[in-house]
C-alpha cells in the first residue's frame, strides 16, 4: 500500500474522494442522459456503489482524524 493510501485510508489503486467524486458525476451524467445505454447501466451503477463507498470510508477516515487532532489540541491546552 502506497503512503497516500495509506494515510488516507484507501488501498493501493482506489481512487481519492475528489477523483470518485469526479467519476461519480460523470456516471450520473451518462445516467441522466437522454439515451443511456442498457448494456453497461448495470456495470455503471455498480461502479457508482463502489465509488460510493470509496467516499464514505474517505469521509469517516478524515473525521476520525480530525476527532484526533481535536482530541489532542483539548489535552495540550488543559496540562
């Protein structure tokens, strides 16, 4: 696992959240189109689930960060 996934609490090759946000949008636009094929909307909403969860891990990772740091700003300023 590479140190930017693993700091961000990804694994080696899943994208970062703005780069799933990214592909997420472009999902839904093909999606939303006026004509979406029905031979890959399956394998696009699938692909949209995992990107889904991608996001969810990164924001839960990056909130038990910030609850860390916080935690640790608290105890330097009581001692």
């Amino acid at each position: 696992m590479s140190s930017e996934a693993s700091a961000a609490g990804g694994t080696e090759g899943e994208p970062g959240y703005a780069a799933a946000m990214a592909e997420l949008e472009q999902i839904l636009a093909e999606l939303e189109g006026e004509d979406p094929d029905v031979d890959v909307l399956a394998d696009r909403v699938e692909r949209a689930a995992t990107l889904i969860e991608v996001c969810r891990r990164r924001i839960a990772n990056a909130s038990v960060q910030v609850e860390r740091v916080v935690a640790a700003l608290e105890s330097d300023e009581s001692t």
